[in-house]
C-alpha cells in the first residue's frame, strides 16, 4: 500500500474536522431514502467532498457493462467547456483501462488508489480536462505537491465485490498530496455513493420487472381475447382486424398488417391493416404485391425465430419496390445505430396451416420506441400468428360447415315439406278405401299395412321437422305453458292419427289449469309418448291412462304426468337406454319383442331431449310390477314456473 503525508498533529483541529465530515455523511445519507433520483444523492456527495476536502475537482462516474464504459458523470468544480469534453469523450473512460489503475501497488485504503505521475504510461493527449499542459510534462516540485497528472480513485463496488463505478478528486486547494485522514474522509462519502448507485439499480431493475410482467401480463391478456374469437370461429376479417390491432397495441408497432395469399394464384389478399391512415390504406391496396416477391424475403440467412424474418433496410435492393414509405428522407439515410430501426426495415411472420404450408403472413412496422424488437418480442408476436393460422383453418372449415348445414336444410325442407306433401294424399285415400271399399280379409291387411308405414313415415317426418327446429335454436326461451291444454290437445292429435283403431285416452287431471316451464315444443314429449302406446298395443282397443298432478320434489313444486299403456312392454335391463338415439337398430336382432316394430327409433330420443331442455326428469316403470310385458308407464317430472 502507498504511503500518504502523516496528518495535522493538532487534536482540536483534527476533532472540529472529524465532527464536520461526520455530521454531512449524516445529512448526505439520508439522501439513500430516494432511490428513485440517485443523480441528486450524488450531486450532494461531490459538492460536499468538494468543500469539505479542498479538491477543486470531484467527479462520480456509473458503469455501464453492456457498453462497457463509465458513464453518466456527475460533477462538480468543472468549467462548462470542460464538462462538456468529458461527457463527449467516452472512449477516454473505457473500463479496461480505468480498472487497470486500481492495482495493489497503488491502493492506499481499502477503496482508495493513487496513482502518482511517475507510475503512468500514458501521454497528456489520454487526459480529459487537463488545466496546465505545461505543468503536466514538468517533473513534480517536491515529494508532497500534487502533480498534474496525479490521479486519485475511489472504487465504488457493489456489495458483491464487482465495481459499479469510481469517484475521483482532483487539483488539492493546498497543492499537497491528501493525508490519510482526507482519504478516509472521502471514502465515507463514497462508500455512500456506492450504496445509493446499487440501490438505484435494484429499484430500476424492480420496475422493468414489473413493466416486464405487466407487459407479459397485457400480451398474455390480449393472445387470450383472441384464442376467445378464434374458439367463437367469429368472422375471418374480425379475428384478423382484432390479430393486427393487438400486435400494435401489445408490441408498440404504428402500424401492422395480415395478408392472405390466394389459393392457386400468386395474388396477395390484405385481409387487416392497423394504423394506416385512409390514403395509406388505399395506397397499399392499389399496390401490385404478389406472393412471390414476398417470398423471397423469407430466405434462412433473414430468420430470426421459427416462422419470423427480419429484413434489414442494408439487404433491400428497390426502394420503389415498396407499398409504402412514410418518410423518404429517412429511407435514404444510414441506420442510426446497432440496435435503431431503419424507414426500409422489414418484418414478416409466417402464418401456416397444420401441413406446414404457409398461407399468408403477419406484418408489424415501424415500432414506436423506434428500436429493433428484442428476441423475447418476436417469439411473443409469433404465438400472435399462430393464432392468426388457427383463425384462418377455422374460418374455412367453418364455411365448409356452413354450406353443409345449408345442404342439410334444404334436403331437411324437401323431406319434411314436399314428401309430407306427397304422403297425405296417399294417407287419405287409403283410408277411404279402407272404409268404403268392399275388401277381402287378404286385401284389406295389406292395405292395413301400408296405412300403417304411411303413418310411420308421417309421424317420422314430424320427429324429424322438430328436432331440427330444436337444433337450430341456439339460446332456449323457456315461457311458462299451460300442460293441461297440451295434455287434451295431444290426446286429441294421436286418436286422430290412427283413425282405423279403436283408441281410448282417459286422461285424468285437476280441474284448474297447471302450468310449466317449457317452450312450444312441448306437445311432441306427449305425443310421442301416446302414439308409441297406441302403435305397441296388440289389443282390438288401445287403452291409454294419462294422469296428471303437482308434487312436490326436493323442495320444488313439479308437475308430474303419468302415462300407463297396455302395450309389448320393455324389459328391465333396457329401460335406462331406450331413449338412447339407435337403440332400437343395437338390440332388435337379439330382442324378439322390437323384430316386428317398424320406425326409426327417433321418437323417444327427441322426448328425452326435450325433458333434458326443461331441466326436467323422465322414467320408466313396469304397470305391473313383476311383468313387464302387460305394458309400462311413461312418468315425466316437469318444474312448475
């Protein structure tokens, strides 16, 4: 360690000395409190050292790793011509040769280095802001003057170890080397200096992490708004309008657009544009932009992520190639710096269907902070544009399903409108054979018969119409109804069904209307479940027992309807899954009792459909508890409004 001057011998002056240092480390510490302005905390400490020292110079200096260079100078006693060569001459502060005078044989505290002239390699021309050239290739007057190219360091060090910064003192008032005890003095000061400058970093560090997280948050909020539209399958040019106005929201972009190439052509369709004034946006449609021109940009030596590429203005070869350039001047320009986006840069993302073939693509531009997007930005905007592909797949299979359903509906019109009207007249006119024509025993079965598969076809075409009306609701509007009127108009409607059978419906019910909670499909749970008791009763006369009540069940008032038929039965172990759509197609082969009955099986399923719509419950029992094939009862539990 270097030897410095012993200090004043006298004790009063050295106590005065001690208590007025003391009592400004005091009043400048306080200053730790506001981290947020550190330039202020040091302000304090250089103009204190600066009077309280005798130093005509004090500077502190923060390091900046990534450039590395000492920077952000904060100083005191300098004229404005010299501050001014300081803070324009960076490379005079490099940290290598900074750091290579804090060596031991110069250390003379534990963060104090003085480097005497007769220990420097360095010329006057590797100064900033010397005050006498002439006294700086003089040799030193005596051994305790301070020579002009003497240097004086404080290392400011995290709490770590690493240096993050130095302060320096210059040009003594006296003109002697400092004492030991001006040294230990100042390095109070710069030991606060060191923990407001580390304190400062954490807390800017602790905010980018929170706008880091807040942005992450944002971005993460604004891919889930649009996975909410892609799983909605809302129109192709709403998602794609909402993928380009969240990227230049989300990422700071002035401008964005999506394009879509066109299936079998070298045309280039642009679908959402963002921040494109009207003119723009009209200019940019005019343009001739084909698909592949664009592809030629999407070359290895431009990717940057998995689907993203970055063009940099210094790779384009036509500026009048260009859709659009906001400023002219500036595309004629050189880029600013490293890390500066240029008028001519270009950013595409690829957006690709599942076969991995690319359909279109996501352009960002011009961001607002007028830098290239970081690595972690692009691989965020490109989860935007695999959205953006999602959208663009669903949107034609979404067209595909719409066509189809529109195929289905027209076939759906043809069958339940023309053939129904093609059936009742074949209906009618059996009937009256039936009942005016002198028949044999053979011919009037077999024109029983094909009344019946007429009737068949008729009531299937009614299951068919309503289950589609049923389907095609999206929202149920669930309306208080009257039960007792539907109950007699059903009844009604499935004695007239079978006008050649002897049919009684003995239907028992409360004098006062009950209502419930259902929609104008109603009628088909009743008149499904009464026309399938009737076509299953073997006796000459079908009789069928209706009763209806309110109970109350779990606490709710329900109405019930009981319906009793003295038809083929159904055994027990299938009970639970006739109203299974297909059921009669799984067991008629092994199930004697279903061989013989004709129809789609589609009745029941679209009752327990109905049931299900108004929340309501549906079971089967034997009319005769041990003997199923003496028929069954049909209970259904509807909510009372």
């Amino acid at each position: 360690m270097s030897a410095l001057p012993p200090s004043s011998s006298d004790p009063k002056e050295l106590a005065e000395r001690r208590l007025m240092s003391l009592s400004r480390v005091y009043e400048v510490a306080s200053g730790l409190l506001d981290i947020e302005d550190v330039t202020a905390l040091l302000r304090r400490i250089v103009d204190s050292i600066r009077e309280l020292s005798g130093f005509r110079h004090v500077s502190i200096s923060i390091l900046n790793r990534g450039q590395g260079i000492f920077t952000n100078h904060v100083l005191a006693g300098y004229s404005p011509d010299e501050e001014t060569a300081i803070n324009n001459s960076p490379e005079m502060f490099e940290m290598g040769s900074i750091l290579a005078d804090f060596r031991e044989d110069c250390r003379i505290s534990r963060m104090g280095f003085y480097v005497p002239v007769e220990k420097q390699t360095a010329s006057v021309s590797d100064f900033v802001a010397v005050g006498d050239k002439d006294a700086a290739t003089a040799p030193r007057k005596s051994e305790d003057s301070w020579h002009e190219l003497d240097l004086l360091y404080f290392s400011l060090n995290d709490r770590k170890g690493g240096v993050i910064g130095y302060l320096q003192v210059d040009y003594p008032a006296n003109g002697k080397i400092p004492t030991l005890e001006t040294v230990e003095e100042i390095e109070l000061f710069a030991t606060i200096a060191a923990v407001g400058i580390e304190n400062s970093a954490l807390y800017t560090r602790t905010v980018e992490l929170l706008q880091e997280n807040e942005m992450k948050t944002q971005r993460m909020t604004g891919l889930l708004d649009l996975i909410r539209s892609v799983v909605r399958i809302d129109q192709l040019d709403v998602v794609l309008k909402k993928v380009a106005e969240t990227i230049a929201m989300t990422f700071g972009f002035r401008k964005t657009t999506v394009s879509i190439f066109s299936p079998g052509s070298d045309s280039v369709v642009l679908h959402a544009m963002s921040g494109y004034t009207t003119e723009e946006e009209e200019q940019v449609r005019n343009s001739e932009i084909t698909r592949s021109k664009v592809l030629e940009d999407f070359r290895e030596e431009f990717r940057v992520t998995k689907t993203g590429y970055f063009i940099p203005a210094e790779s384009q070869r036509d500026v009048s190639e260009f859709a659009l350039v906001e400023n002219p001047q500036n595309a004629k320009k050189k880029r600013a710096g490293s890390d500066a986006y240029h008028e001519l840069d270009l950013f595409y993302f690829g957006v690709y269907d599942r076969e991995g073939r690319i359909i279109g693509y996501i352009q960002p531009d011009y961001p607002k902070n007028g830098k290239i997007p970081t690595k972690e930005t692009m691989e965020a905007i490109e989860a935007f544009s695999s959205v953006a592909s999602i959208a663009i797949e669903n949107s034609a299979l979404y067209a595909q399903m719409a066509e189809g359903e529109r195929q289905t509906k027209m076939y759906l019109d043809l069958l339940t409108h023309d053939v129904g009207n093609f059936i009742g007249p074949v209906n009618a006119y059996l009937e009256l054979l039936l009942g005016t024509t002198p028949l044999t025993d053979k011919q009037q079965k077999y024109l029983a018969s094909a009344l019946d598969a007429v009737r068949s076809t008729t009531h299937l075409l009614r299951n068919v119409k309503r289950s589609a009306q049923m389907m095609e609701r999206s929202e149920v509007e669930i309306v208080p109804v009257n039960l007792t009127r539907t109950i007699h108009q059903t009844s009604d409607d499935a004695k007239a069904a079978f006008v050649n059978r002897k049919v009684d419906i003995q239907v028992n019910a409360p004098d006062r209307d009950i209502w419930i909670m259902a929609d104008n499909l109603i009628d088909e749970i009743f008149y499904n479940l009464l026309t399938n008791a009737i076509k299953y009763d073997e006796h000459d006369e079908a009789i069928v027992e209706v009763e209806v009540e309110v109970v109350e069940v779990d606490g709710k008032r329900s109405a019930k309807v009981r319906i009793a038929d003295h038809a083929i039965g159904i055994p027990d172990e299938l009970k639970d899954k006739i109203f299974v759509r297909g059921f009669r197609d799984m067991v008629r082969q092994d199930r004697p009792f279903l061989q013989k009955t004709k129809g789609a099986g589609m009745g029941l399923s679209l009752v327990k459909a109905l049931v299900d719509r108004y929340s309501g419950r549906i079971w089967i029992e034997n009319r005769v508890y041990d003997d199923y094939t003496r028929g069954s009862v049909f209970t259904v539990l509807l909510p009372k409004p």
